[in-house]
C-alpha cells in the first residue's frame, strides 16, 4: 500500500489526462468515472476520454467531458464473475485485437497527456501499448479477479504490478484479490456529483407491498437469476414487488447481427433481457417488472424500499452506496465478508452467493419488519454520504496521479 504522508504534492497546472474506457453502455463503472471528473475543481484536471460508441459515450458528453471514439478495446478478463475456463477462454481470442492501436496512438501524438487512465484492470494490452510508449499510467480495478485459473491470475496481477504506475481498487473486497501491489489504494467511487441530493430521506411505507429494485447491466453474474427465482418463490405473497432497471451489456443491434447470434448461443454474450423476460411470461410473475436503463438513477432508486444485488462478485456495486446515500438499504450476497461498506444487520442484509431461498427470506424480513428497515437505510445514509463523497474520491485520485508521475510530466 502507498504511504500518502510521503506523496509529492498535486501539480499546480491542469493534468492532461487521457482515460481509456472499455463499455460502450452507459454502467456502473461509466457513471463512476463521468462523476470523478466532474468532481475534479476547475484548472486542476484538462480530461478526454477515449471510448467505443454508445451510451457511456453519450453520458460523458452530456456532462461536458469531451469523449472521442476508439474501437472496442481488448479486454483480459478474468474476473471472479467470469472466470477464464471452458468456452469463456474464448474471450482469449478478444483480447488479440489491435485495431484500436493506430487511432489510440494518434490521439496520444495529438493530446500529449501528462498520463492515462485506464478505467478498468482487464485493460492489459492497452496499459502495455501505453507504457511502451513513455506514458505513466494509473490502472482503476473495479472487479474482483477470479484466482483460477491460476496462470491467468498471475498474469494479469503481474502485468499490473509491472507495469502500472499507480492502481486504484475501488473497495477492499477489490483489493484483496490483486495480490501483492505495492503502488495500490482503495479509492471509494463517487456516489454522485456535487451537491449530494438533498431531498428529503427515504422512509419506507409501513404500509403497502414492499418494492425490492435491481439496477445494473443485466449480467448472469449479477445474480439477476437467483432474483428472479427469489421472486418466484415469493409469487404468491402481495406484500412483495420486483422491479428490474437496466439492459444487456450490448445494444439489441448486437444480437440481431449473425456474430451476437453466435455469441449469445455460446453463451460468450448472452441476451439475458430477453432470457429474464421469457422467464417472468413463463411462471406469471405478475408482480415483476422488467425495464431498460434510466437517465435517473436517483430518482428512480427513490421508488423502491430495498435494494437487491445477490451477485457473485464477492465485492459491493455501485447501486448499493447509490441507494443507501438515499437511506435505501440493500441486500447483497458475499462470501468474503470485508466490513468496508456493508455490515449485515447494521446497514444491510447479507446472503450467501447463489443461494434463491435465502434471498427470498432476507426479502421477507424487509417486509415484515419496516422498523428494521428504516433503521438500516438511516445508518447506510450517514455512512456512505462521506465515504462516497465525490469530493475525497477526486482529492484521493489527484494525490494517485501525482505520485505516478512524481510531479512531473512523464513526456
């Protein structure tokens, strides 16, 4: 871990920061750096990022950040959630690509950056590219990493530790799977940019069904299975709704062309959404609803009295401190139970990984004591409105890129 005490002070001139981000839609990880720079004080960050097409991109340029195309980058991703064995090895074959090298590189020539961010710790080849090339680096890991297979972990945790100038783990859950990386901090994401909403807090209805919400990608390893079978068991109480925000990970355009075809029958890509919505027509879940992303996660977030995210990351998403800087608490699955953000029976309800029939019951207790849900979302709120405060995420990242650079431009 670094020392901040003995870090060199943040360069008085704006930092030229060029950030590399992988997802083309607008998620979890896209929201987290669009608030980053947005809570960087004027003079002090000249940012552009480099994206592929779609939604994310929309969302950068919505705030004003300017963000450029680049194609689809090559991503090593052996993440806990999707572990590289069987026909996910496949996604090997991904991580070849260069076409993106050629416009990367021009727009390096062209910007000249102080350094480069790269929004997540798969993005292996293109930290390579990038430091092959002079430039200092900050690697954001935003997943937990899968340990096996064993050689993909320890290439992937060597190639940052080699390479990387400086790496920032979004939580301890995070940093716990990098192995040994000695120019590595836990930097908590913004929740959102400044001011922090100020409407009045969430207080639960004492009456009424309770509304459970999921809002992220609709992943396979976001638990959206064990949720929905959760709501099965559940189907036949009135005092229990469901409601699902979000989407695939790529556009519908995707899997109308014969490549996503493919993928999604290999299971490479899946088209979960349209798997989640056969699901609910087949067992009647009329008390489930599927929607697709919204602008307003806020506001959507304050229509429901609990959140639930049983994913198999082993590691807290970003809907959770979301919800729970609103006074929403959440239930979350985790088999490592790192005390960082979430405690369970304090600010949140904890459940194993892969386990329907304890969802389904941690959602019954929500609903049958709405005490114990209110106090719940009153601590999660005083909580996380200062640890995912924007503004000691932006004063921690800038104290990171000084340190990788030593205060001093690295081209």
């Amino acid at each position: 871990m670094t020392d901040p005490a003995r870090e060199p002070d943040v360069p008085a001139k704006p930092l030229k920061v060029l950030y590399l981000h992988a997802c083309p839609t607008r998620g979890g990880s896209s929201t987290s750096l669009r608030n980053l720079i947005a809570a960087f004080l004027p003079g002090t960050v000249d940012p552009l990022v480099l994206c592929p097409e779609g939604s994310a991109q929309d969302l950068f340029r919505a705030s004003g950040i300017p963000a450029e195309t680049l194609p689809r980058l090559p991503e090593f991703s052996n993440l806990r959630a999707k572990p590289m064995r069987g026909l996910q090895s496949l996604r090997m074959l991904f991580h070849l690509r260069r076409s993106y090298e050629p416009p990367l590189r021009q727009a390096l020539d062209r910007f000249r950056p102080h350094l480069v961010h790269l929004n997540d710790s798969t993005l292996l080849h293109p930290l390579g590219v990038v430091r092959s090339l002079g430039y200092r680096t900050v690697l954001h890991a935003r997943s937990t990493l899968s340990e096996t297979p064993r050689w993909a972990w320890t290439y992937q945790t060597d190639r940052m530790r080699r390479e990387a100038d400086s790496i920032l783990a979004i939580d301890e859950s995070v940093l716990r799977t990098l192995g040994d990386q000695p120019r590595a901090r836990v930097v908590y994401n913004p929740v959102f940019t400044e001011p922090i909403p100020t409407s009045p807090e969430h207080v639960p209805s004492p009456e009424g069904a309770l509304r459970v919400g999921f809002v992220s990608l609709f992943h396979d390893f976001k638990g959206v299975w064990e949720l929905l079978e959760a709501a099965r068991m559940l189907r036949d109480r009135k005092d229990v709704t469901f409601l699902f925000a979000g989407g695939n990970g790529r556009p519908a355009s995707f899997y109308r062309s014969p490549g996503g075809r493919i993928c999604d029958l290999l299971g490479l890509a899946p088209d979960t959404e349209r798997r989640m919505k056969a699901f609910v027509a087949k067992n009647r879940l009329t008390h489930v609803t599927i929607r697709g992303f919204v602008e307003d996660v806020p506001e959507l977030l304050r229509t429901v009295d609990l959140l639930a995210f049983p994913s198999r990351l082993d590691a807290i998403p970003r809907s959770v401190f979301e919800a729970g800087a609103l006074g929403i608490p959440s239930v979350v699955a985790l088999v490592h139970r790192v005390d960082d953000i979430v405690r369970d029976g304090i600010n949140a309800l904890v459940v194993p990984e892969r386990d329907p029939q304890a969802l389904a019951e941690a959602i019954l207790r929500a609903a049958q004591n709405r005490p114990l849900l209110q106090a719940l979302g009153q601590r999660a709120r005083e909580q996380y409105r200062e640890q995912f405060s924007a503004r000691r995420s932006a004063e921690a990242v800038l104290r990171a890129y000084a340190s990788a650079i030593g205060a001093q431009p690295a081209v």
